[in-house]
C-alpha cells in the first residue's frame, strides 16, 4: 500500500508544481508590469523635464534656472504664486478651523449645512466659479457692480474680480474644504477628556481650545493648510480668467505662455520645477514645525466630548457659514444659471429668457458632443486605469515582500505636489523625445490624467487591501485557487466600496481637469473643460455659462450612479474629497 500511495503523493505534487509555477508567473507579469507602468507615469516624465531644464542650444546649461530666476517676468509670476498661496492658505485655514470646530464640537444647528457647503465648494470647478463671478462682478458688466452704480451714482465698481482680492475669493472658496474636511476629522478622532480635564482645572472654553485642541489637531490643519496653498498656486483655469486681465501673471499663466511660436521648452521645465521646489519647500516646513513637539494622546478609546453651548452665538456661526454658502455656492450658480439661458446677459431678465444658448451648444457647436465625448472616455479609463494599478501596487506593498516595495508607494504619492501644468510640461519632453508620436491625442491625455490621480487610486487601493485579512487570500491559495482567482473573487468583492470611492475620486477631477489638458489637447482630442475655456475667450459668456451647467450636470450624474450603485460609503467619500 505503501508504494501504491508514495507515486499518489508525487503526482499530486508534480501536478501542483505546474500551476504553482504558473500562478508565480502571471503574478510576477502583473507585478512587473504595474512597476513599469508607474516609472513611466511618474519617474521617466519628471526625470526628462529635468533634462530638458539642462538642455540648452549649445549643451548642458544653467541658463534656463538663471532667467527664471532673474528675469522680471519670471520672479513677478513666481512673488504673485507665493502671494495668491500664501492669502489663499490664510483664508482657507480661517474659514475651515472655525467651522470644523463649529461642527465638532458645538451645538451649531443644521451641521449638515456645514458638510454641504464644504463638499460643493470642493466639486465645483474653480474656472467655472470664476466665470460665474465675472458676470457678477466684472468692473463694467458685472451685474452686481452695474446695480451698485446705479443706485449710488459712483464710477467705482463695488468689486473688481480682475484683482489679486478676486483671484483670492475664487480659489479659497475651492481650498478651504481641504481645511475643513481634514480638521472636523481630526476634531472627531481627540480623546476630549484632555479637554474635559483642563476644564476640570479652571482653563476656559477659548483657552482650552487655543491651548488643548488646536494643538492636538495641528497636524490636519496644517496639511489642510498645505493642501490649500499648493493647491492655489498650481490652478490654472482661474488665474488665467481672472488673472491675465488684471494684469496679474502667475507661474501657471506664464507657463503657459511659454508655449505659443517657438515654444520654449527648456525655460518651462525650469518654471516647472520652480513649482515642485515650492511644495517640497512648504512640505519641509511643516514636517520641521510639526517635529518639535508631539501631538499624540495616550490612551485607548478616547471619550466623546461634550458639546459647547455657544448660546446665542450658534446663530452667529450659523450665519458665517450661510453667508459662506451663498457667497461660495448660490451666487456662483444662480449666475450661471440664469446666463445661459439669457439672450444676453444684463438686460431684462424675465424677457430675456431662451434655450438657444443650450441649442447652439448641444447640437450647433461642432466642438460640444466630441468633447463631452472624449470627457467622458477619458474619465472613465483613467479612474478605471489609476483604481487598477492602484491595486497592484498596493498589493505589492502589503501583500509581498518584495525588495524596495516601500518606495513605490513613495514614488505614486509624488504627483500629489505637481501641479497639472507641470505634468504637462514633462510628458511633453518626455514624449516628444520618443519615436511614438503622442502629442495632442487621446492617448497622451491619458497618460496625464493617470499619472496626475494615480496617487488617489494608490491610497484607496491601499486603504481598502489594509482592511481585509490576508489570511483570507492564504485561505484560498492553498485550497488550490490562483493569485488572480483570489485576487477577482475574494480581494476585489471584499475591497469594492473603496474601490469605488476611489474611482470617483479620479473621475470627478478629470472630467474638470484644464491645467494638464490646455497644453495637451489638438482639435480632435478637446475636452470639456477646454471646450469651456476656448469658448470664453471668444467672448460668447451665454454659451459658457450653457456649457459650464451641462459640465455640472455630467458631474452630478457622476455623484448620483456613486449613490446608487457604489454604495453610500462610496458616494461619501468621493463627495468629501
């Protein structure tokens, strides 16, 4: 019996050997692959600007570092970058600490109101908002600053959008969500007894809060700070709409320029990278601010804190942020409402009133149906391409332990500091320098928006995979199933919801994307968000504001298939950003 059981056993082994070598293979395939994918995303574009930035007529030069440091036009974009930045974080981190504590750790009512406000700021693409204060407050047609001179007889408009103030207002109502969103996180998660007990010993509610609380929840809020302030120096979109007229130049712009008859690639890699030592710059600083001291509780489950009373001051809290909604959200979209269906924007309203401004825009301007076409297209792979190759990557990081997984990880967060130009500038260097001609297609806006957003995909992947027990996986491989069996009917069922969130994560900021896409795209590969931009500088403002709401509305649709198909963890997190 027993040499009828030995060749049992061997066979048994020599037949799971083979498929062992083969789940091996495909694993490491697919492995391989995804690390190949990400160098080419990330590493090799941001290696060639830096090339690029070296490359002169002549050979190696630092003649580009040197003009774009030296050369008014240069520093005069960069001092008013830092300035927009730094008022832009100011105000964000005034606006949003105030009203994540309201609602942390007050009895403001209508807290929903709070979480509303925060999460249609951050949807809302912030040239579209400009557009919208354009027809309100432009110097001369703006409606509020025509009413205005006409009640008071003044010359002085009441607000000048086309100002450093506007360019201001603009993008801090799309930053201080990042404030918001992360603090009122951080507010929730304090074990509040250190607060209850500073009480206990006489502190009072604003000392315990300036001496207790914000120290202990200063990690978020400066990372939301610097969230807002790269954040504000990297859009372009705004800048360009509310900046240029005024006169007022920033990087983004001046790059931007950079590229009409003969482009000057070397000096734009340069500016480029004027970008990415802006961020690393500000991330060192908060790093070394946040090192002197800790800002961990000790202690298991903290308790929950009492709600502050603020007495008849909850209604003063609650007016802050109506005035921050209705400023942030109801101006900006009643504008832009009420304009495309205008015949023309600033006479009677009520006997103005038509839909050929959607006509034109739906089925007259050829320009339209391709471009919501290629949105849309675009959108989906890439959030489906980021949310993948987040997968892997995490897979690697958790699940292997393969050598230097680590630094994947690593290298997948670095285009959270690079602003959409700049991704733009590389791939141009990059690609242009390949024998695959990529320029102004599908293809090479692709290669953009996966490498922008990737960074999403890779911490919902990484999220999700460290919530699952891998002795699941273990389970299943050694009952016989296949690295990619596990990984489609056990790993990915289990990680969905995060998945998804993950997905519209990307998908929301595609469909919105102008900063990589304005150097990127040729007629036939135009997006929405372009189409938008194109159409306003011919001056047709009904027709924007037409394209602007079909722009939402696909965006809304985005929200709404979150809800019903992605689950209600998944629809939240994507509309909390």
């Amino acid at each position: 019996m027993c040499n009828i059981r030995a060749p049992r056993m061997s066979d048994a082994s020599a037949i799971g050997e083979a498929p062992r070598r083969a789940r091996i293979g495909l694993e490491q395939i697919v492995m391989a692959g995804a690390v190949v994918a990400l160098f080419l995303l990330v590493v090799c574009p941001i290696l060639w600007l830096l090339v690029g930035s070296l490359r002169g007529e002549q050979g190696f030069t630092f003649e580009n570092f040197a003009t774009a440091m030296t050369g008014r036009l240069y520093v005069s974009a960069l001092l008013n970058s830092l300035i927009l930045g730094a008022w832009t974080g100011l105000f964000s981190l005034l606006i949003g600490v105030p009203l994540a504590w309201a609602v942390s750790r007050t009895n403001v009512p209508m807290k929903g109101l709070f979480h509303l406000t925060a999460n249609l700021s951050y949807l809302s693409p912030p040239f579209l908002t400009a557009i919208a204060f354009v027809t309100l407050f432009a110097p001369n047609s703006g409606v509020i600053n025509a009413a205005f001179r006409a009640m008071t007889g003044s010359e002085a408009p009441l607000f000048n959008i086309f100002s450093m103030p506007g360019l201001v207002l603009v993008t801090t109502l799309h930053t201080f969500p990042f404030v918001f969103l992360l603090s009122s996180t951080a507010l929730q998660s304090v074990d509040a007894s250190y607060e209850e007990a500073a009480q206990i010993l006489g502190a009072g509610k604003i000392r315990t809060a300036l001496a207790i609380t914000l120290p202990l929840v200063a990690p978020a809020v400066l990372s939301g700070t610097l969230l807002a302030f790269v954040n504000a120096i990297a859009l372009f979109g705004s800048q360009a709409i509310l900046g240029l007229p005024g006169r007022i130049v920033t990087l983004p712009t001046r790059i931007y320029a950079l590229f009409d008859y003969p482009p000057q690639y070397g000096l734009a890699s340069a500016l480029s990278l004027v970008f990415v030592a802006i961020t690393v710059c500000a991330l060192y600083l908060q790093r070394s601010f946040l090192a002197r001291r800790s800002y961990v509780t000790l202690g298991g489950k903290g308790s929950r804190p009492q709600l502050i009373d603020l007495g008849v001051w909850r209604w003063v809290v609650l007016g802050f942020c109506i005035v921050i909604f209705i400023v942030g959200i109801v101006l900006p979209y009643a504008a832009l409402i009420a304009t495309s269906f205008s015949k023309s924007w600033g006479l009677e309203f009520w006997k103005n009133l038509t839909l050929k401004n959607y006509v034109f825009v739906l089925f007259e301007y050829d320009v339209t149906q391709r471009a919501i076409l290629n949105s849309l297209l675009l959108a989906i792979l890439a959030a489906t391409f980021a949310v993948a190759l987040g997968v892997i990557i995490g897979w690697i990081d958790l699940r292997t332990k393969t050598p230097g997984r680590k630094y994947l990880d690593y290298i997948a967060l670095i285009p959270l500091g690079l602003p959409g130009i700049v991704m733009a500038v590389a791939l141009i260097q990059f690609w242009l320098a390949m024998p695959v001609a990529l320029y102004g297609t599908l293809a090479i806006l692709l290669l953009a928006y996966v490498g922008r957003y990737v960074p999403l995909g890779v911490r919902a992947a990484n999220t999700s995979l460290r919530q699952v027990d891998a002795s699941l996986e273990e389970s299943a491989r050694i009952l016989g199933a296949s690295w990619s069996e596990t990984l489609r009917k056990i790993t990915l069922p289990l990680i969905r919801p995060g998945l998804f969130a993950g997905w519209l994560l990307v998908f929301v900021p595609v469909i919105q994307e102008l900063s990589a896409s304005i150097l990127l795209f040729s007629s036939s590969s135009i997006t929405l968000a372009v189409a938008v931009y194109n159409l306003y500088e011919t001056g047709a403002l009904e027709s924007v504001c037409a394209l602007a709401m079909i722009n939402m509305v696909i965006i809304s649709i985005a929200i709404y298939v979150a809800n019903k198909f992605g689950g209600e963890r998944g629809a939240r997190t994507g509309a909390g950003g």
